[in-house]
C-alpha cells in the first residue's frame, strides 16, 4: 500500500511587534506564512481563525496584524477574520504595512 504523507503547508503565529523606534512593544501580531501550493484555500483563515481562539483563551485583549499593502489574499484573511483596518503605518517593523487590529 502506498500514500502520501501529509506536509506542512506554512504556519501560524503570534509574537510580539517589534517597533520601528527601538522602544519595547507589548503588542501582539498574529501572522501567517503558507506555501504558494496552499494558497487560496481556507488555510490561513481556518488556522488563524483557531489561534484568535487560543489568544483569546490565553487573556490577550488585542491582536494586530501587519500586512504589506500590495498582499491582497493576506489583506483579505484579515477581513475574514473580523480585523479593523487602522491603515498605513510605519510603527512596526521599520518599514510601511498596512496594520490591521481584532479586540478579543
């Protein structure tokens, strides 16, 4: 008999922002990298959407999510994920992402 093992695909996280000025950060990002073969299939969303869960069972209060203004699949996660869009920023990172943030 043969099969195919399963393989991850990518993953999900959270960690603290670093900011762009050096300062220490309490704020918490939730982020997700997946392969391109794993893209457009409820992945991020699904496995995002169950970290939300654990971040709120853990006690955390808010989640940002910092997304590159040109990833429209990325930016669209975190529509699906009920995120309020603050918009363009450069407080995280060094660099400008479009910052998105969920109250749990």
């Amino acid at each position: 008999m043969t099969g195919i093992a399963p393989s991850p695909c990518g993953s999900v996280l959270l960690l603290t922002l670093p900011r762009s000025d050096g300062h220490e950060s309490e704020a918490v990002e939730i982020g997700w990298h997946l392969h391109p073969s794993a893209w457009g299939r409820g992945i991020a969303t699904e496995g995002a959407d169950a970290l939300v869960s654990r971040a709120r069972h853990a006690g955390l209060l808010r989640l940002h999510a910092v997304v590159r203004e040109a990833n429209v699949r990325s930016l669209a996660v975190c529509d699906r994920l009920g995120m309020a869009r603050l918009g363009v920023t450069d407080e995280w990172y060094g660099t400008e992402f479009v910052d998105h943030v969920l109250d749990l």
